[in-house]
C-alpha cells in the first residue's frame, strides 16, 4: 500500500505533542511520522524518538592518537637535544603539557571534521 504524506498545524506545541501521543496510542509505528517546527524544542519534547549514534567514537580515537603523538614528539624532541641546566630533569613537564594538550585538541578537532 502506498504511503501518502499528511500535514498537520497546530497553534501549540501541547496540541502537537497530544497529537503524537494519539498516534502512538492509536499504534502507527514511530519511524511512519515525524515533527517538523520552526522553534528550536528540546530533544523528546513530541515523544519522538532517540536515534542512537556513534559520532563521538571519532573525536575520542582522534584526541587519544594526539595525546599519544604529543607525548611522543615532546619526549623524543628533550631527548634528542638534551639541555641539561643547574641539574634539572630532561623530561620537563610543564612544558611537555602545553605541547600535548594542543596536539589533543588538534587531532580531536580533525577527526571531527
């Protein structure tokens, strides 16, 4: 059977929201409407759905290889040209962070894009 489209307005939100959950009660499945406004409304606010999704996977491997790059590149870099001053460590720190934490936003911020 072909499915045909059907517009509804309504002067509320209220109003839509009754109208979602008649459908519902009336059994249409959730995936044969859906709700179209012109203001921004929080996620839920008609009943709808959570769609599920796996965006957040690529900022989280993108910021885990910068941390790991950053590290790398910062402790290689104070070990390959050693500047041994008044007896303090190789391995400095405070700067190694500023280092990483931007390569962490950096490779998080691609892997976004």
């Amino acid at each position: 059977m072909a499915k045909s489209p059907i517009l509804g307005l309504f002067e509320s939100a209220d109003h839509a929201a009754d109208a979602g959950d008649a459908l519902k009660a009336a059994g249409v499945p959730q995936t044969d409407y859906d709700f179209l406004t012109d203001t921004p409304y929080p996620e839920g606010a008609f009943g709808e759905r959570y769609e599920s999704h796996r965006l957040y996977i690529f900022p989280f491997v993108g910021a885990i290889i910068g941390l790991t790059v950053g590290i790398l590149l910062t402790s290689m870099t104070q070990m390959a040209y050693p500047l041994v001053q008044g007896g303090k460590p190789i391995l400095s720190l405070p700067p190694m962070a500023v280092v990483t934490y931007e390569s962490t936003m950096l490779t998080a911020i691609i892997f976004t894009i």
